[in-house]
C-alpha cells in the first residue's frame, strides 16, 4: 500500500512546520496594532453618590 508510506509525507510535514515556525511568527509579530491601548492612571474617577428624591 504505497499511502503508508512515510518517505515523501514525513519529510514534506517537517518542512512545512520549520517554515510555519520560523518564517511566519516573525512576520506576523512586525505588524504594528493600530490601537495601542492608553495607559490609565491609578487614581480611579471620583464619583458621587446620586441625590435620589424619593429616598
């Protein structure tokens, strides 16, 4: 049965792992985020309580 044969399949799996995993990460992470997220200050806002009329 030559499909069980793992010559060719072996090989053509290893190649294209080494190539998933060293050419591709480095060009995926170069891209730049649009949104860079803000840092926030560590002060949270100062809210007040609500004068509720009925209570």
């Amino acid at each position: 049965m030559p499909q069980l044969d793992p010559a060719p399949w072996l090989t053509i799996f290893i190649f294209s792992w080494l190539i998933f995993l060293t050419i591709l990460p480095p060009k995926v992470l170069a891209h730049a985020f649009l949104n860079e997220p803000a840092p926030h200050n560590a002060e949270g806002s100062k809210t007040s309580a609500w004068n509720w009329p009925w209570h």
